[in-house]
C-alpha cells in the first residue's frame, strides 16, 4: 500500500510493533461508515466518477457483509483496518479501488474512525448508567420507612433510609452520565478530510461528510483534527470517575452483604461459592466492579502519558490510544451491567438494619436539637449536656431512650417525659425533613422527581 519507494521487506520485530489489526478490527464498522461517506462526496464534487464510486460502495457494502458473516481475513500483513479494508477493495472492485484514498490520508481516516466510536461509547455508557439509576430507584421506592445507620467515620452518626442512601448514588450517577453526554457532544466534531495534516487541493467537501457520519460539522483545524486524542481522555475520565462511583458502591454491597453487617442478601445470581468452604457466598460480582476502576484509571493514566510531550502532528504514538479506551470501554459496560443486575436484586433485611441502627446512640443529635429547641439553649451547650446523657447511656449499657428521667434531669433538670419522643430512630428519620434530608416526605418527593426524569 505505501512500499514504492522501499526495497527491503519489515525486520519481524518492526512488523511486530507496527502491526494494530489485532485490535483495531473494531473499527471496521467505523472504517466503512467514513469510506462511504468520503467517496459518496468524491463523486458529489466530480473528483471520482459516479461508476467509479458506485463500484466501491458496492465493494464496501461486500465487505461489511463478510465482517457481519465473520468470513473476511484480517491479515496482519496489512497493517491496520485501514489497509485491511482498502486491499480487500482492490480485490473485490479491482484497480478503481485505487481511487477511494483520494484527498484522505489514514491521519485524518483513524481520527475520524475512533471518534464515531467513542462517541458511541458515550452513549453505551449514559444507557448503562441509566439502567444501574432505575434499578436504585426501584429500591428506593420500596425502602423509604427502612432505616438504617447512616455513618461518618464507618461510625453510626444519625439514622437514614435506604431509600436515601440508594438516591445518594443515583445523584452521583446523574453526574456521569451528563459527563458522558458532554463529552460526546464536544468530541462531535469530523476530522474527515483534514487529509495527512494540512488539508488537501482537491475540492472537497467536509460539509457533507460530517453531516453524512453525525458529526455537527467538521474540525476547523487540520493540525488539531488529526492529532487530537482529548475526546478519548475525556470519555476514559468520565469512565474513571463514574467507575469510581460504582466502586464505592460495589465496596457497600461488600460490607453489607457480610454476616457482620447482613443489611442485604444477593441470591445466587450475584454471588459465587467457595470451592473449600461450604458455606460461602460469596459477592464477587461486587467485588469485580470495585477492581475494574484500576483498569479504567489504568487507561486514563496510560494514554495521558502517551498524549503528554507529543509535538504536532500525526506520531506513531497516536497508536496507543485504541487499546486504552477499548479496554476501559469493555470494563466498564461489564462493570454497569453487573452493577444494575446487583442493584436491582439486592434483597434488604430492615430488621438487621434497625438492629445496626440501634447501636452507638444515633439519636444523640436528636437529642441536643431538642435542648435547643424547647429550653431554648445554645447548640453548644445542648451539644454537652446531651454528651454527658450519652456517657450515661453507656454506663448503664442501654439505648439512648432507655435512659431513666431521673438520670437525664441529674444532667438537666429542665428536661420532661416528652424527650422520650425524639429519641427513637423513626421520629429521628421522620424530623429531617430539611430539603435534601431524610425524611420519608422528601425522599418520596425525590423518588418521583428521578421517576419522571429517568423515563
Ligand atoms: N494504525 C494507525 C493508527 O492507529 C493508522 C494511522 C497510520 N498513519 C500513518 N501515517 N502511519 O494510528
């Protein structure tokens, strides 16, 4: 394909460096997608003839076939997809094939395949965070009365709803998936026809072929257009960060899924057994999801090394960008799947929740509130006087609200019976009723804002 002026063949080792087909196959689809388009202008323009685009069309429609019906031969020989496709036509069309590279260079053809597949990625990836979104909806909606403790420090703090804390992770993936949807529209931008790295003679139309591949319009830069690879850093850190979300939340159905904690219970769908003990089950899938983020930060790390210190234009190095984002793009499909499977068949126990929540006098902010409220305290002196009933509590190894009068009002006299009613855990609950709290009337009112908004 460029050996006119070479004599000698490739040294092994350089074939062995040289050669991407092994991955890059998965631009086939992308490859075809710019060809048609390129030479369908071509003939627009009058820069090919009409016989002569219409026999590479077909030659192109041939091959998507044979990729489609897994009899078409990648061959290493031929370097990358590009030359794979373009040798094929040779075959099937003859020498008119020839004609298909006019006003291209595989420079602006590469950017322009990559950049139609990350910006579906983009759109795999806003459809699985979307999936993992309702399944924790769902969840929601049955769990706005169940409490649990809600930690700081993994120490019990105040008591939530597991409605609540599910919704915790679906503002977090909101996030993602608008990251995602930012990121393709401002990748969405044609490098078809920025040619080698300085545009081309010929009279082409990068109108057309941006419009005929989705793109909002063509890069206005040839420079930039062939050597840009930020829209690929920006999907592997939106990847990053969401797979870091579905980490942290993978690390949760960890804990809970422990008999320690026993909040939740996976059937078997989700979990595995041991092949030593036999009464394990144990949350692997969770635990995959938690790894994966290595991966997707791997990649992040990996091509922002490549990318950093290249001078313009096309290097060589840009090679590197396709086996960072398909990996992460793989591992993070599989990570939101799973994630959504997990979501959605995660089987809470409110009775071991209430039993956790019970622990470690998580009303003792309710409590102080109190002080303040009815004998009119500043918090800071509540925040003491409601410490030192706790200390009580604990001597006495009993819950806040088994605490005898007597003892509570040898620590404030101005205290009465009717402290009683803020110290357990559903008044608690029910008393954060600020906006964005946890009280089951403001959760619900979030369950039906994501209802409506997740549709
Ligand atoms: N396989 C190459 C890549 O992925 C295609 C572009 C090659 N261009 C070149 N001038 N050698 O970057």
């Amino acid at each position: 394909m460029w050996g006119g002026r070479f004599q000698g063949g490739p040294a092994e080792v350089m074939e062995a460096i040289n050669v991407s087909i092994d991955f890059d196959k998965r631009l086939a689809a992308q490859d075809l997608a710019g060809s048609k388009a390129h030479v369908t202008m071509l003939a627009r323009q009058g820069i090919v003839s009409k016989a002569d685009s219409e026999a590479i069309l077909q030659g192109l429609d041939a091959i998507g076939r044979e990729i489609a019906e897994g009899t078409f031969t990648f061959k290493r020989e031929f370097e990358d997809i590009h030359l794979n496709i373009e040798s094929r036509l040779a075959e099937l069309a003859g020498p008119v094939a020839g004609r298909l590279h006019t006003a291209r260079s595989r420079n602006d053809q590469v950017a322009t395949d990559f950049r139609l597949w990350v910006r579906e990625a983009c759109e795999r990836a806003r459809h699985g965070v979307l999936m993992v979104q309702k399944a924790l909806v769902a969840q929601a909606e049955a769990h706005t009365e169940t409490i649990m403790p809600g930690f700081t420090h993994m120490q019990p703090a105040q008591p939530v709803s597991f409605a609540h804390h599910c919704l915790a992770y679906v503002e977090m993936l909101a996030r993602d998936g608008s990251r995602f949807s930012d990121a393709g529209q401002r990748m969405n931008e044609s490098p078809l026809g920025a040619a080698a790295l300085a545009g081309t003679p010929f009279p082409i139309d990068r109108h057309q072929t941006a419009q005929a591949l989705g793109f909002d319009g063509p890069a206005r830069n040839s420079l930039d257009a062939v050597s840009a690879r930020d829209f690929a850093l920006e999907f592997l850190s939106a990847a990053t960060i969401c797979s870091m979300h579905l980490s942290r939340l993978a690390e949760e159905i960890v804990l809970w899924a422990s008999p320690a904690y026993g909040f939740i219970r996976l059937s078997d769908a989700y979990t595995t057994g041991s092949s030593i003990m036999p009464q394990k089950r144990n949350p692997d899938a969770a635990e995959l999801v938690r790894a994966k983020t290595g991966r997707i930060l791997g990649s992040f790390v990996a091509l922002t090394t490549v990318m950093k210190g290249l001078a313009l234009a096309y290097a060589k190095d840009l090679q590197e960008d396709k086996e960072q984002v398909f990996a992460a793009a793989d591992a993070l499909d599989l990570a939101l799947a799973a994630m959504a499977g997990m979501a959605g068949d995660m089987k809470p126990d409110a009775d071991a929740m209430k039993r956790a929540a019970e622990k470690g006098f998580p009303t003792a902010t309710d409590l102080a509130d109190y002080v303040v409220t009815k004998l009119g305290k500043p918090f800071r002196e509540a925040h003491h006087i409601a410490g030192a009933i706790v200390k009580r509590a604990e001597a006495l190894g009993v819950a806040l609200d088994q605490v005898p009068l007597a003892d509570m009002r040898s620590v404030e006299p101005g205290l009465t019976e009717d402290v009683f009613k803020v110290l357990s855990l559903e008044a608690s609950l029910n008393s954060r009723t600020s906006f964005g709290g946890t009280a089951p009337v403001r959760v619900r009112e979030q369950i039906a804002f994501w209802r409506e908004r997740l549709t």
